[in-house]
C-alpha cells in the first residue's frame, strides 16, 4: 500500500473549550474536515503532494474562519496583507509571497512563483504586479470582509494596542493556515498562509512566507507549517530547526517535533505548534498553547480533527 | 589575552583578476581595510561584537564600491531597494528590513527593529514609516545614484535580461557586504546588508534579510554573513546550515563552512561564499566562485585583506 499521509492546521493559540459555543465548534471542525478532504482525495487517486497542500491551503483561504485568503485580518491601515509560502521536497523548490492585498489565493500565488519565476520571494506590489502577469485570480475589499475581523481591528486601530496588550489579542498572532503532505511518489510537500496579525504595522513579515522558519520541506526529511508567534519562529527557524534534528542526529520526526516546540522555541519564548509529516508516512502535531486547529489522515485512512 | 575577532565580506562572484585595473584593486583593498578598521578597534576596545559588525556594515554601505547602502544597484524602476539583517548570538534577537529606499544604513534601521520593535523583519514603506519614527538617517535620491551602477542598469532596463542572461550579470547579483564577530565578552553577532540585483523585478526579497539564510549568530556555535545567489541561499537555509553540522554534529567551524559551501549548497546550483566566526575566535571565510572581496583580523592581530 502506497503510504500517503496529509496533516493541517487552522492556527494554534489561546482556544479554550469553555469560551467555544457548540455552534463554532462544529463549524471550524466542519472547515477542517472540508480541507483535509480536498487534500486527501488528491494524494488517494496519485496527486502531488505539492498539489494536494495547495488544495487543502487554498480550502482554508477560502474559509472566512481562518486567518488566511477570504479570513485575513484587518492591518493598521484597514487593509488585509497576506503572506504564503509553498515548498517541495524532491528539489527543495520553494516559492512565497508576502505583503500582497486583493489574492484571492495567496499560497497560489506563492506556487506560481515556484513554478513561472526564477525567484523565491516576492512582496507587496511587485509580488502584485507578478501576480496580474500570471493572471493569479484577485477579489475586490469587500470578498475579504468580514464583521468578526472588522470588530477585532475596530477594538484597537488606531493604537498600538498589538504592541502593548498581549493577552486581549494572543489568540490573533496565531491566526495561520497550512498542511503538509507526503504523496504516494514518496515526495514532500509543506504550504502555509497567513493574514498575519491584527493591527499589524510597518509592514511587518512573520514566519509563514519564510523558508525555513514557517515552512519547509526535504524529502530526505520532512515537511513542516508551523504556526505561532512569528518573530519567535523566525529566530528559532522552526521548521528546518525540526529537519536538521531528523537528518544531523537521527531524532525521529515525533522526537524532532516535540524537543523543537516544548523544548528549544519555549526556550526562546515562543508559543505556537507545527504540523509535520516524515517520508514513511508519520505524523506529528505538537503544540505548546492550549489549542490548534488541526486534522490528519493517514495511509491507513486513519483521520483524526481535534481544536483542543 | 581576551578572544576577539572579525571578518567582513564585500560580495563573492566572478571577481577575475584579469579583469581588475591596479586602481580599482586597491580602491577595494582600501575599502576593505578601513571597513575592518572600524570594527576591530571597536572591538579591542572592548565593544560589542553587534556593534563592530554594524560598523563594519556601515562603513562597506558608505562605500559606493560595495552594492549596499550608497553603492547600491538599481531596480527595474529605477530606485534602489535595500536589504539587511543583524542577529546577536547571546540571546538570539534579530532585526531586519526588507526593501527600503532613502535609508543611509539599513543596517542601523535593521538593528532598530531588533533594539525598538517588537518585531523581526519589516519590509518597505512599513519600515521607512518605523525609520521615521526612530530618526533614522535618510538620504535623498542623489546620494544613491552612481555612474557605474546607472550605466549597470541602463544597459538591460526595460528587459527581462536580469532572467534570461545569466552570464552578463552574474556578478552583480552576488553584491552584498557583511561582517562577523566576537567580542571580548564572549558574544558573537552577525550582520549582511545588501542592494539586491541589478533590474530587480517584483520586490524581490533575497537571502540577505532572512535570519538563517543571509544571516544568523548563536553564542552556542558560530555568527554567519553570507553572499551568494540569494535564492539558492533561501533554499539551502545556509547560515542556519553551518550553524546546525556544528550544534548537531559536532563540526568545527572549518568544517561546517566548507561542507555547506563546497558541498551542500553546490548540490543545489548555488554560487557563492560566507564568512564566519566561531566562539573560539576562528574565522572562516570559504567561496565557490571565482572571488570574494574579504578581510578578517583575530584576536592576535593577524589580519588578512583578499579578493579572488
């Protein structure tokens, strides 16, 4: 049997059952299994890896409970910028954007600039600009608003309230999308998109669009998305921090996980969780905050959807 | 005697010594020797190593020799869009600012997100805006413009030759300065500062700004500047690299460069160099192309200024 697996997430953070209505619940559980699906079928009938992480990202852009595409988050400047990266582990091909306002799709966007450019990162307009050239689909403000968002920011614009107050936005930073896939060619695939942070100044770029910090894939190894608090992950560079534990000291993918998220990214400060899946098929979901958004199936058909 | 050390780079690429005039050569020589100057004695006197690898960074970005800062080259649109990190090894904070124009040093605006933000990477307007608000030196256009660089991109503009023609610009895509250090404390720093590539397209961000690809420093193992072609940069996680083999497996510092550079990053088609320093004093400096504008000076005064 062809060991295929896929794993996403929907962003980790403060999320506790007790301030969960039943309703939302079943809604976010409802949006993960709709994406794991996408994904899973994919990989099933003999799809890319690379494909189905693009399928199960592009279905939670798409879904306005997550903070990534239709979702996105409010920036100081009442805007929505979104970052995405995409990578492949047969050529450690990689491509992201970040910055960019009015995709649709922005781990689409980060493929394209995989696949029709000789570059791996491009930002703002210019990624914009590339985009059009690609005919990469945009959608005008009003597809990416939404009341919840809008209310969020409304709390805190024109403050510095995102700087100053963690715990009334903790569980915002964390507001990230992504999934990792191994295909039945034995090839890895890691995507993750991200609205980033409400209230965001100057342009900040977290880890998501980084590879190597919130993205990563090696078919020697595995394939990582994390997601917790960017700036945090960007000085640990989790996601091949978990990698080169795999390769450099034979830690198996459970091992690499767990001693990067409870162990060397707590060290630093950083909350958050990664989702990663090795080239045998396994599977690791850690988390060092109260929940992540999170679902998996494996080659066995074994699915699994948990939030907390 | 207390262990103090720094190496400076200017960029590696197809630095031909047939190609040199005397003139030029020592241009770059002296350019080199007064950017290593500058940090050395800081650090002999007892400095920090973050501030003797932000003042070497300065004097090669006032330099219009080296494409950083002053001497940087030209965008497709005919501004300059600069980019630089700067990473502390004690506590591994980091700071940097991708795609900036009017700013004197971006190395210093990049060290005022690590000291004064919150955050690590911010990117255009964004942290022109931050810039501001910190009194960052800003420059006029003029103060960026040099014949050479002009002549550099007038000579493709208005074509997508910076893709197409590899050779007739390989040089210039390798443009980058940076420096190492040790200070007398014990703690190491890192810092690369860059103008990009010439006819740049896009907002296209390289492996200068990313903390483990361009740059990265950890007390634990080693400070890391590199210059090379920044995509292949991103992919390979190259100063995180060199980083892990010594933290993972033991390497010295000699060896880990040298595997990365002569080995794993040549696996994936990526030309360039680095420099490093380790928390013992020794210093590192390997490239795989033709050249590599570089200067060290240890902790017993040997000091070393070399081009190809």
């Amino acid at each position: 049997m062809k060991k295929i697996s896929l794993a996403i997430h929907g962003g980790a953070g403060t999320i506790l059952k007790s301030e969960m209505s039943d309703t939302m619940e079943k809604k976010y559980l409802a949006g993960l299994k709709d994406a794991l699906k996408q994904g899973y079928n994919h990989l099933k009938s003999g799809g890319s890896a690379i494909e189905a992480a693009q399928l199960a990202v592009c279905s939670l852009e798409d879904n306005s409970l997550f903070n990534a595409g239709k979702g996105s988050v409010f920036s100081s400047n009442g805007t929505h910028q979104m970052d995405a990266c995409i990578m492949e582990g047969e050529k450690l091909n990689a491509g992201a954007v970040c910055g960019v306002s009015g995709i649709k799709n922005p781990i689409t966007l980060a493929r394209l600039v995989m696949d029709k450019s000789e570059h791996v990162l491009l930002s703002s307009k210019g990624a914009e600009e590339f985009g059009k050239l690609m005919k990469c689909k945009t959608e005008p403000a009003d597809y990416f608003y939404d009341e919840f968002r809008f209310k969020q920011w409304d709390r805190i614009k024109g403050s510095d309230q995102f700087q100053l107050d963690h715990s009334s936005k903790k569980s915002d930073k964390f507001g990230t999308v992504g999934a990792v896939a191994l295909d039945s060619n034995g090839n890895l695939a890691a995507a993750t998109s991200t609205g980033g942070m409400t209230n965001k100044k100057y342009d900040r770029i977290g880890d998501s669009p980084i590879v190597g910090a919130g993205t990563y894939a090696n078919n020697k190894t595995c394939a990582v998305s994390c997601t917790g608090s960017g700036e945090y992950f960007i000085r640990g560079v989790v996601a091949y921090d978990v990698s080169c534990l795999m390769e450099m000291k034979n830690y198996s993918l459970q091992q690499a996980c767990e001693e990067v998220i409870q162990n060397r990214i707590k060290k630093i400060g950083g909350d958050g969780g990664l989702i990663a899946v090795d080239k045998k098929g396994n599977i690791s979901m850690p988390f060092n905050t109260e929940g992540m958004y999170r679902a998996s199936k494996d080659y066995l058909g074994n699915e699994n959807i948990e939030i907390y």
